[in-house]
C-alpha cells in the first residue's frame, strides 16, 4: 500500500473550504482561512503531491459517462499469475477500482457498464485473461450511501 501523507488540522479545513468551493482560488482560501497564500499553494502542492488530494477525475459521476450500471466483481485469480492478471485488467477501461482482499475472492472490482449486456462483455474480457479463474458478480441497484468524508475531515480540522 502506497504511504500517503497524513493531514493535519490545517490541510483538513484546506480541503473543507475546497469541498465547500471547488473553484475557490489560492487568494480566497487564504482569506477564509486566515494565512498566507503561500502557506495554502506550499499545502495544496504537499497534499497532491504526497497523495492526500485525488485527481479531479475522481469526482466524475460514470453516469454522465452514459455508465447507468455499477456492480462489484469478485475474482479468483491461479496462484502465481497475480501481476500479469492485474496488467491486463488494467487495460479494462470499465474497471475503475481493485482492491487484493482476503476471503473467497483474490480481488474485488468495481466496474462500470452502459446496461446488463455490456456487464457481460465486460466479464467475458476478465475471463479470457490468463490466471483468471471465475468470477463472481453482485450488481448494486442504487447507491444508498455515496463515499463520505467530511465527518472525517471535520474531526481532522477539530484536531480529533
């Protein structure tokens, strides 16, 4: 797993203001958070760079995308064949997050399709990669509780 910097109280009110206003400039975030504008790039190019703060892809809806369908897929993957099975994977546009899990499945994927149809085209691509071994395929009916972490990100600022 990938060291990511920690935050402090400061970078979580940064990133609240931010969460608060996207398209708030260096200048008014310094405002609204009572320091330097050089204190906010030094922290905004920390919490990038350090991994902290995601690229803004990360906020596209796949629905606007014309994706309508999410479901998470469990693999199993031959003993031995994880890296080779995880380049190939990659190269699946469709596949948007892995996660190496314990349990059942080796890995658990979230994947986007446009309709039931295109899940299956989908599925059928992981199966031809070599090392693949089965699938197992849950499809979410609605998001009953998108990511959250303002809560969190609040506490941070609380110094909590």
């Amino acid at each position: 797993m990938l060291s990511v910097y920690r935050l402090d109280a400061l970078d979580a009110r940064l990133l609240l203001a931010l969460d608060r206003d996207p398209s708030a400039t260096v200048l008014a975030l310094s405002q609204t958070l009572g320091v330097a504008r050089n204190t906010v790039q030094a922290r905004l190019r920390r919490l990038t760079e350090g991994g902290a703060l995601q690229p803004f892809s990360r906020r596209v809806d796949p629905r606007a995308l014309g994706y309508d369908l999410t479901a998470f897929v469990e693999l199993a993957i031959r003993q031995g064949s994880g890296d080779a099975a995880l380049a190939e994977l990659r190269k699946i546009p469709e596949i948007i997050e892995i996660h190496s899990t314990t349990g059942d499945a080796d890995l658990l994927l979230r994947v986007v399709a446009r309709d039931t149809a295109d899940l299956h085209r989908i599925t059928n691509l992981m199966l031809e990669i070599p090392g693949v071994l089965r699938t197992n395929t849950s499809i979410a009916l609605r998001e009953v509780m998108p990511l959250r972490l303002t809560d969190l990100l609040r506490q941070a600022a609380e110094g909590r």
